[in-house]
C-alpha cells in the first residue's frame, strides 16, 4: 500500500475507544469485527489492523522447504533445549 499522508483526528470515549475514520478503515479493509494489533511506539500508538487481507498477505509465509523437519517437530526440539536450559540454570542455583 502506498504511503498515506492525509490526516485526520477523532475523539476518544470515556472508555477509550476511538472511532477509525471512514477513509481509513476502506483504505485498510477494516470491517466489523475486526482485531489490530496495538504497541506503544516512541512516536505514540501505533494500531496495526489485522485483516482477512493482512492474513492473505501472509499465507504461506511459514511455508517449510523440501526436506526439512516439519515445524510442529522443530518447536518441540527447541522446547526441549530450552527446558534443558532452564533445568541446568535451576540445578546451578541450587548448588
């Protein structure tokens, strides 16, 4: 998407809510019922929507190339070193 320079202001409610201009929200495909994602930033808030659109974007992105392990598995294997880790750390401090 191309960067958008309008600007625009809203209000927030007494519970905090705000409402997303019109524009914006068919800009970024905003329905009802949908989530963002929000993070304090240096600049301010920040409000990531996450779309049907968002998600299409990244569908695939996990995607395993031939012969590795299958990711499920892999999680598993990384679980299991950092238990291990954390068991070494708990034995040390034991010590």
């Amino acid at each position: 998407m191309k960067t958008i320079k309008k600007l625009d202001t809203v209000l927030f409610t007494t519970k905090g809510q705000v409402v997303i201009p019109a524009w914006l929200r068919k800009a970024f495909s905003i329905e009802a019922g949908s989530k963002a994602v929000v993070q304090a930033t240096p600049e301010g808030i920040l409000l990531k929507p996450i779309t049907r659109h968002t998600i299409a974007k990244l569908h695939g992105i996990l995607k395993r190339k031939a012969g590795e392990k299958p990711l499920a598995e892999e999680w598993a294997e990384h679980r299991r070193v950092e238990t291990e880790l954390e068991e070494g750390r708990s034995g040390r401090n034991r010590a």
